[in-house]
C-alpha cells in the first residue's frame, strides 16, 4: 500500500469545499488517500468512508489558552488520523522551530496519530542536502518513542509549486538514502513521500521511483479530477 496525501494549504470556499466532498466518492483506491483540508473545513470530511482524514498542523501544546491555534486533542475529537508537520512554508514564512516541530511530534505520538514530517532543502543548499535533511530528521526524532509511525515527506524547497522536480534517479538516491538512514539510527524501516510539483504531467515519471511510499500532493489536489487520474495512474503501479 502506498500513501495520496492531498494537502489543500490555504485554498477553497465553503461553496467549493462541499463540492468537492460530494466529488470524493467518486474516487476508488487500493492506496491510502488522506486528506487534508484547511482545519475550518474539517468537519465536512466526518462521513469518510473510502479516505482518511489529515490537518495541516497542530499547536505545540495541549488544549488551553492559545488564540487561534488548533490542539491535538481537538483534532482527535474529529476523527483525524495524520498531521502535517514542519512544512516548508511553516519552517520559512511562520518560522516555526526544530524544538517546535519536535514538541508537534511527540504530541501527535502521543494521541496515537500519524506524524507527517516533512523535510526538504532549498535551492542554494542541494550540495549539503544529506546534512540538512538528515539534522531536519534528527531535530524531530530527539525523545521520541514510536517512530516506527512516522511519515517522512521528502520536498524539496525549490520544487514546491515551481513546476519543478529532481530527476527521477536524484528522487531514488535521497528516498533511499533517508530510509537507511532512519534504518541505522533508529533502528525502524521508514516510509517515505515525494512531494513538490507532483501532477499529471509528471506522475508517470515519478511512479517509476522504486522506493517511495506515495506522495504528498498540494495545488493539483485541488482539482479533483487532476486527483483522479493520479490515483489511477498509481493504481496502474500496483
């Protein structure tokens, strides 16, 4: 089984989230298909029948006195599954830190929900790219127990929502050098996503990658026909 995490970041209408729930049902897939809406609209992905349910984050701390964030316990309460964390755009235009996303992680962890840990290096940093994804993973893994439940989503910086992507054998060669190295140090075997571009056009490429576990999916997840051939495309891989 293989992972579709939509991630819908700061996108849609009330009138074009409930539209595109009606369209969900239409989608079949021997794969996990994980959404993850903006979290005002997470209520209108409670009948899930054939997907899961995913947040774009969660606050740092449990529930209490912290206007306008989001607590892991109130995300349970809804029945969703994985979390986001340490996204780029977090990382870059909230500044969120490694002891931040540390902290999202045991949380999430601790509730018995699926972190989704993403990492990635920025254009001028590829050619120290293993040092900075591997201290991204090592900053996030410090005192946690249960890792064998995370997801690694591998996005490079310069990749999201440019249009562009790394070669295919690039893709192969740092996928599997994060689960070996998760593997060494940590002693789990970790499941790994591409995200950063992925669409229609390049899906066929991608799904020639041997050792990524899906993908984590942001503008042509909006779309949900563009989704649709995806999912099939993938199922064309299984």
């Amino acid at each position: 089984m293989k992972w579709i995490i939509s991630n819908h970041k700061m996108n849609l209408t009330k009138k074009e989230i409930e539209n595109y729930v009606d369209q969900i049902s239409t989608l079949k897939s021997s794969n996990e298909l994980v959404f993850c809406p903006s979290s005002i609209y997470l209520p209108y992905f409670q009948n899930q029948v054939n997907y899961s349910l995913g947040a774009q984050n969660v606050a740092d701390r449990n529930m209490g006195a912290l206007t306008g964030e989001i607590a892991i316990q109130q995300l349970k309460s809804l029945n969703v599954k994985y979390v986001i964390v340490g996204h780029s755009e977090r990382r870059n235009i909230l500044n969120e830190t490694e002891e931040m996303i540390n902290q999202k992680v045991k949380l999430i962890l601790e509730n018995a929900m699926v972190p989704v840990l993403c990492i990635g290096e920025k254009e001028e940093e590829i050619n120290d790219r293993e040092n900075i994804l591997m201290n991204e993973i090592d900053s996030a893994f410090t005192n946690q127990v249960n890792l064998d439940q995370v997801i690694i989503a591998y996005e490079p910086i310069w990749a999201i929502g440019t249009g562009k992507i790394p070669t295919t054998e690039e893709i192969t060669t740092i996928t599997q050098m994060i689960k070996d190295y998760v593997h060494k140090k940590y002693q789990i075997f970790c499941r790994v996503l591409y995200g950063g571009s992925v669409s229609i056009n390049n899906i066929d490429e991608l799904n020639q990658v041997p050792n990524i576990d899906g993908y984590l999916i942001g503008g042509t997840s909006l779309d949900i026909e563009k989704l649709r051939v995806i999912i099939e495309k993938m199922e064309e891989e299984v």
